[in-house]
C-alpha cells in the first residue's frame, strides 16, 4: 500500500451560523420597546376599574371624557359616554369607576349632579362655574359588591358623605312657609337643613324632609316645636317701632327655628312627622292645644253634594268638637259609584286625644271608630248655623243603618260610610214655617182690627167718653177745694190760739210763783202744822190728780192723731184707682153711665166729708183740748193761792220756830215740815218752769 | 474579504457594514412601536386655571385647524406626522430594495437615502416646542403645560428611525450593479 503524501481532503461542511452569531445586538431595542408597551397595554388594562351607568333626569353640562366622579371631593370616576335610554325618557352617563372604590359603589349609592348655586345663604359650586358640573357620589364605607346601574338623585341630598343626623318630616301649617336649603336653628345655632318641599299625599298640606345634625338630634323630642323664622315682623307700639328678624339670611330664604318646650319628651326617631307653625307663639300655644301631634285622618264621602261645607268646617261627634275639615274636593268615578253623579270627598283631620280615649282599651283611634262604625255611627253633612248656610260634619248614630264598615284599604285614608244628611230636613222646616205662616188668617184678622178699630174710635170720640176727663177735673177740683177749706185751713191757727193760751197759763203761774216766793207769811205755829200737813195732802191729792188729766188729755190727742186723714186720702186714691181701672176694664162700652155715677158718689162722699165728718171731729176734739187747757188753767189758777198758804204756812212756822228752843224737839219736826213745804213749793216751780218751757207737755204728756 | 486596520487611525476596515440590514430593521421597529403612543397619548398637557386639557398630535392639528391656523397646523402636520411616516415608508424602502432586485435607479434610490438622512432630525421639532412650552410656561395655579407621555414616545421614535437611517449601508444600493455588469462578488 502506497502511502499517499497528499493529506487527506479535508472535509469542509459550511455549517450555518447560530441564530445569535448572526443576529445583530440592536434587535434588542424592539422587543424592548414591544416589552414595555406590551406591558404598559396589560398594566392599563387591569388597572381599568368598571363602568357603571347612573341615569339622570339631564345631562346638564356633562361631557364625556371630562366630567369626573367625585367622593368627597376626589375625583374617583370619569364620564365616559353619555347616551340615553332606550325610551329616550332619561340620560345615561357610563362612568369609568376607579378600581380601588368599584366594590365600594354598592345600592347605597347616591349620585347627583353639583352645579353652581347662587342663594341668600351663599354661594355653592362655584368651582363648576367655570369648570363645568361634575357628579357627586356617596355611598357608605362598607363594601357590598358593585352595583352597575344607578338612579341619580334630583336634588343634593340633605346630608352631605358621612354626616349623620335625624331626619324628620316637617308639614307645614297656614302661614308658615318651607324653603329648600333653609337652615334650621337652635338658639342661633344651625343644626340643620331643610330639603326639597312637596305636597303629601292627600295634596293638602306642604310638607319637607329635613335633617337635624348630630350632635344637635338629641335636642329633638316628641315636645319638641318648630316654627318659620322666615320674614321679619314689624310693630308699633306704646314702646316704638319694632322690627324683628332673626337673620338677613333667614329674612330672605327663609329657616326654621325650634324649641323643646317641656320636658319629657320621647327622643325622635327617624321619619318622625312635625308641624311647622307660622311663629313662635302659634308653636307654644300648640304644644297646650293637643298633647299629641298625631291626628287621625278620615275620608268620607257624600252623595249629595251641598255648598256650603268649607275647610275648616267643624267635625263634630255627639255634638263634641273633635275635628276639623282639611280638603274637598268633588269627585267623579262612574266604575265605583255606578253613576256619573258628583260626590264629595271630604278628608276629616281628627284629634284623638279630644275624644280622651282610654287608651287601654282603644290602642289605635281608629279602632275605636271601627267599633262604633260597627254600632251604626255615620257621617252626615249638618247646618251650622241656619244664618250663613254654613255646614259642619257630624258623626251620629243612625238606628236602622245598613251594614257598614269603615273602608281601610281607602286611600290614603281610611273611608268612614255617610248617611242622608240633615240639610233637607232643615229646609222641610223651614218650608213648613212658612207654609204655617202662609195659612194664617191674617185678612180676617186685618178685617176684625179694622172693625175694632173703629168701635174704639166711635167710643173715644162718643159724648160720654169725652164727659169723663170733665168729671174727672170736677174731681181734682173738689179734693182741692177740701185741701182749702176753711175749717182745715183754720187748723193751725186754733192750735196756735191754744198754744197762746198755755202760754198765758205758764205766764200766770210764774206770776204765782213769784207771788210765792215774794209773800210775806207769818202765821201761828200749831194750827200752821196742821194747815201744812192737811195742806200737803191736799197737795198731794192735787198733784195725783194731774197725772190722770195728763193721761186723759193724751188719749184725746192720741185720737186727734188718729183721725184718718191719711186713709182718707188713700181710699180716694184708691177711688181714683178703681175708677182708672174700671175705665181701663174690658165694660167701657157700658162704663160712661157708671162713672159719672160714682164719680158723683166720690164727690159726694168727698162733699160729706168736707161737710161734716172727720173735720168737725177734729174741730169738736180741738175744741175739748182747749177746754182740758182751760181746766189746768184753772187747776193752775188755784195754785198761786195754794201757794200762797203753803209759804204762809212756812213762814207762819219759821215765826214759830224763831220763838222755840232750837235743840227742842218740836223745833227738828217743825224744820222737816217746813223742809217738805219747801221741796213741795219747789215741785210746783219746777212744774210751772216745765209748762212754760213746753206747753204742749200738758197735751202729749211729756 | 480580509480584515485590515486603518494604518492611519487603526479602525477596523470594512467593505460593507456587518448585518447592516438587520439593524436597519431593528431600529426601524422599534421606532414603529414607539411610534404608536406617540400619537395615541397626549402630547401636552395644558392646565389653565379652572381646565386641563390635552391633545394629541392628530387631535391638536385638527384643533388648530378647525381654529383656522391653518399654517401652523400644515407644520406640525408634516413634522409630526407626514416627515416620519415619510422616513418610516422610505427606510422600508430601501431597506425591501437592497434585498432584493430592484428596478428603481440606484441614483434615485441614493438620493432617498440622503433626504431621509438630512430631514430626519426635523421631525424633533414637535419634541422642542413640547420642551420649551414646558419650561417657559409654568405659572403655577394660573397655567402650565407639561409634556405628556406622548412627547417621550415621539421623541423615542424619532431617535430609533434616525438610527435606523444611520444604520442602513448606502454601498449596498450599488452592489446590484456588480451582479448585473462586473460579477463583484458580493461580501
């Protein structure tokens, strides 16, 4: 074998380059470019939060792309579209949520536009001026999984993210006015706010939610009353002008104020209902008016439909006062009525508590009328006052009335069943008032007036008639010419003559008297003992015998004191009387005769007793009083000489005494002896001293 | 073909640039990438007072139009939009007809190369307006504009495709006429 100095070939094989040999470095800078943006693409993607869609009322100044979801201020969403429903009756904006917040938006959330606001109170969103409107959201801090479609609120609610509070249900009364957005202070102090008024159900009264803060919703009680501080209130006075507001704010937009009155409230609890009062005043005197708020709301329906019934109208059960009418309204339902008739739906505001329920037994008022409803109570319509037309509303019990019973499903109130009302019956009366008055005879009557008439005047103007007021002046004349008689007249002129006398008589016993005292008498001792003492009983039995005198003459002037003047004069009044009435006395056809008659009869009587009677008693019983007085002048007259021999005697026995031994005892009986001659002497003069000053103590006795 | 050094410098000497096109390639899709946020982001970011706002190339040239700037919105067009879409289709271009044979005229081709080349850093333009805006207007609370994420991404792409211009060999434009007449074997 040779060997072969060739070297062997050598195999060449071309072998292909590796994929990184050949491949240049710079192929990096893609896929690095691809890399992040493959990675930014995935990291947009799964940072994209949902889209939920929130329908609104309008759009107004939303945009897409722009207007941004706010939650407390922060921008958590952004519109992107808007578009509109399918019955195009509300705009749907499709928010792209934040991711972090999307299980956060669960049912609880509210969403509603912010626009720019320009109030009393203030300016609010002014930032959307210019920048345009934005959505606000809020919704609790729990998450509950993501709610995709929303309602959006029309208003801004009351409380803003986060702000607890008691809310309540204000219904305003006559006069007060609800304001949205209006404040509600509490000593100055605003604690709350009042939303978005509107009509309550029945369309009667208005009415707001509003929302108390905490910590002011404990303040708030069952007592507790609001009233409108909205306005201002002016008055002039004794003390000046006034002008009172509360705030330039309130003045303006209005605000409510409230006041827990009493203590010992209930504390509110959420939806509770409250009356807004005018003013302050109304607010306090209400929490006097009804203790409980609550009233009772009641439907009734009349088939007739009377004018007449008005707002306000008195509910009256058995004639207590327990409501008031608050609506009426007429109504028309073919389907429920059977006919196309008009009725009246009446709304009845009732107060319970003027019923004093025992509470026990009824728990819900309306139970209580249930049970009477059952028992056969009705409403009917009722006159108030027959002047006016004016109606009110009674619940009565009708005896024989249909199975009925009060309609709960009524709505929004309970239906109490009507009766007949009373008002026909009250114009049945009325017609048959005048029906009565129509049927009384009142031409016969004119007829039979006329005729009377005319007897009265054919009897007024008769001669008879006429004849009597001269009888009656012949009368008066005659009781004058009595007055005037002569003998009456000489009444006080006898009196004074007699009176003169008695005068005369005193006269004569001073006379006496001083003759007694002046006498000069001496005279013998024995026989003036003797003399004196026959003479003192002597005295004695004349002094006796005065009293008596005394005693006669003072019955005579008792009789003169009786005369019956005064009777006389009454029985002629009485006569005149009589005579009036026989005039006014239902005979007076027949009557001039019988008067004239006695009428003569009077003047007759009246003649006798001028003529005789009474007067010439009188003068007889003056006349016997003289004589008396001339008797006890002639007692009197005997006296000076009595007198006259009782100082003899006293002076006979002072002679007789001058000549006796003082201390004998003959001499101490005889200076007694002249002691009672001097008291008796003494007697006489006081006596006679008495009769001088009063004369006519002789006739009266005093 | 050997490898030399420049006697005068000692650089490596080559005939045609290694994996030319491959390069050309890479950069040319890499500006592509960056090409595509650049007009989807906003390339400013004006806030005013009460408003931001901001727009992207196409959306600020339409703007401006629509606000009858007419001129102003024909320059950002061309240097925003139609220069680099330009240069990407141009780059492409070359780089499809040096792989193949290609009827253009080398000449023709040639000068491509040389606008592509000169215009491409033109289209930084839109990326110093961005810039100077920047920086001259911050007033605070009353304006401001701020660069968006776009402006980085046009930057970016800009950057890539005039790399990619650079990267590409205008030799090779030649190189089909030695197959055609000398038979110069090619590398």
């Amino acid at each position: 074998m040779r060997v072969s100095d060739q070297p062997p070939e050598i195999p060449v094989r071309s072998v292909r380059a590796s994929i990184f040999e050949r491949a240049s470095v710079v192929w990096l800078v893609p896929m690095a470019a691809l890399l992040v943006a493959l990675g930014v693409a995935w990291q947009s993607y799964s940072d994209r939060g949902p889209v939920i869609e929130i329908a609104f009322d309008s759009a107004a100044g939303m945009s897409p792309g722009e207007t941004v979801l706010r939650y407390r201020d922060v921008d958590v969403g952004l519109v992107e579209d808007v578009a509109f429903t399918d019955n195009l009756d509300r705009v749907l904006a499709s928010v792209r949520l934040e991711k972090s917040i999307a299980s956060f938006v669960d049912d609880s959330a509210e969403f509603w536009i912010v626009r720019p606001e320009v109030t009393a109170r203030g300016v609010t969103g002014l930032d959307t001026v210019l920048s345009g409107v934005y959505i606000e959201g809020t919704w609790d801090s729990t998450p509950g999984g993501l709610a995709s479609r929303h309602v959006a609120l029309a208003e801004p609610p009351l409380a803003a993210a986060g702000q607890l509070g008691l809310r309540i249900v204000l219904n305003a009364s006559p006069g007060a006015a609800l304001s949205e957005g209006a404040p509600i202070l509490y000593k100055g102090i605003e604690v709350g706010r009042i939303g978005k008024p509107g009509l309550s159900e029945d369309g009667v009264n208005a009415r707001a939610s509003a929302i108390i803060f905490e910590p002011y919703d404990r303040i708030v009680t069952s007592a507790t009353r609001f009233w409108d501080t909205s306005g201002f209130t002016f008055s002039l006075g004794a003390g000046g002008a006034e002008l009172d507001f509360t705030s330039l704010a309130s003045l303006i937009g209005g605000g409510v104020a409230f006041e827990t009155i009493v203590s010992g409230g209930r504390p509110a609890v959420d939806g509770a209902e409250f009356g807004l009062f005018a003013d302050e005043g109304r607010a306090r005197a209400s929490l006097f008016d009804t203790t409980e708020g609550t009233e009772l709301n009641l439907i009734v329906i009349f088939r007739e439909n009377f004018s007449g019934l008005a707002v306000g109208a008195p509910v009256e059960l058995e004639g207590v006062r327990i409501g008031e009418v608050s609506s009426i309204r007429g109504i028309v339902d073919e389907d429920r009525f059977g006919d196309d008739g008009v009725r009246l739906l009446t709304t009845l505001a009732l107060v319970p508590s003027r019923l004093s329920l025992d509470l026990a037994e009824f728990d819900d008022p309306l139970d209580y009328f249930e049970q009477r409803v059952d028992a056969g109570l009705r409403a009917r319509l009722a006159t108030a006052t027959i002047l006016t037309g004016g109606l009110k509303v009674e619940m009565i019990e009708v005896p024989e009335a249909p199975i009925e019973l009060i309609d709960l499903s009524g709505d929004p109130y309970p239906i109490l069943p009507s009766t007949l009302s009373e008002i026909s019956d009250v114009s049945a009366t009325a017609e048959g008032v005048f029906q009565r008055i129509n049927d009384l005879p009142i031409e016969e009557l004119l007829v039979s007036a006329i005729g009377f008439l005319d007897a009265a005047e054919s009897f007024v103007g008769g001669n008879d008639t006429q004849a009597v007021p001269a009888e009656v002046r012949g009368l008066i004349g005659d009781v004058r010419g009595l007055v005037t008689a002569p003998e009456l007249q000489a009444l006080p002129a006898e009196v004074a003559a007699l009176v003169a006398e008695l005068k005369g008589v005193a006269d004569d016993m001073r006379v006496v008297t001083t003759a007694l005292s002046e006498a000069d008498m001496v005279a013998r001792l024995q026989g003036a003992i003797d003399a004196a003492a026959a003479a003192a009983t002597g005295v004695e039995t004349s002094v006796e015998g005065v009293p008596e005198l005394v005693t006669s003459l003072t019955e005579l002037s008792d009789r003169a004191g009786a005369i019956p003047l005064d009777i006389m004069v009454e029985q002629a009044s009485g006569a005149l009387a009589s005579a009036q009435a026989l005039i006014a006395s239902d005979d007076t056809q027949a009557l001039p005769g019988a008067l004239t008659t006695a009428l003569a009869e009077v003047e007759a009587a009246l003649q006798e007793l001028r003529e005789g009677g009474a007067v010439r008693n009188l003068n007889q019983t003056l006349a016997s009083a003289e004589t008396a007085a001339a008797a006890i002048e002639t007692a009197v007259v005997g006296l000076p000489s009595l007198t006259g021999r009782i100082e003899a005697l006293v002076a006979q026995a002072e002679d007789a005494l001058s000549g006796v031994d003082q201390n004998s005892e003959l001499s101490r009986e005889a200076r007694a002896a002249l002691r009672d001659i001097s008291n008796a002497a003494e007697a006489f003069e006081s006596l006679s001293r008495a009769l001088e000053r009063r004369p006519n103590s002789v006739i009266l006795g005093r | 073909m050997g490898t030399e050094s420049c006697p005068n410098c000692g650089a490596r000497v080559v005939s045609r640039s290694r994996r030319s096109l491959q390069r050309v390639w890479a950069w040319w899709l890499a500006g592509l990438i960056c090409y595509v946020p650049a007009n989807i982001y906003p390339m400013l970011e004006t806030r005013t007072l009460v408003h931001t706002e901001s727009a992207t190339i196409v959306g600020g040239v339409a703007e401006l139009a629509a606000h009858g700037a007419y001129g102003i919105a024909l320059i950002i067009l061309v240097a925003s939009v139609v220069i680099p879409v330009g240069k990407f289709a141009s780059i492409a271009f070359l780089a499809f007809s040096v792989g193949s044979v290609s009827r253009a005229a080398p000449q023709a081709r040639h000068g491509v190369h040389e606008i592509v080349e000169y215009i491409g850093r033109w289209s930084m333009i839109d990326v110093f307006v961005v810039a100077i805006l920047s920086s001259l207007v911050q007033l605070n609370a009353v304006a401001a504009i701020q660069p968006g994420p776009a402006s980085l991404a046009f930057a970016l792409s800009v950057i890539f495709t005039m790399l990619s211009a650079q990267a590409f060999d205008p030799r090779m434009i030649w190189d089909g006429i030695e197959d055609r007449g000398a038979g110069i074997a090619r590398e």
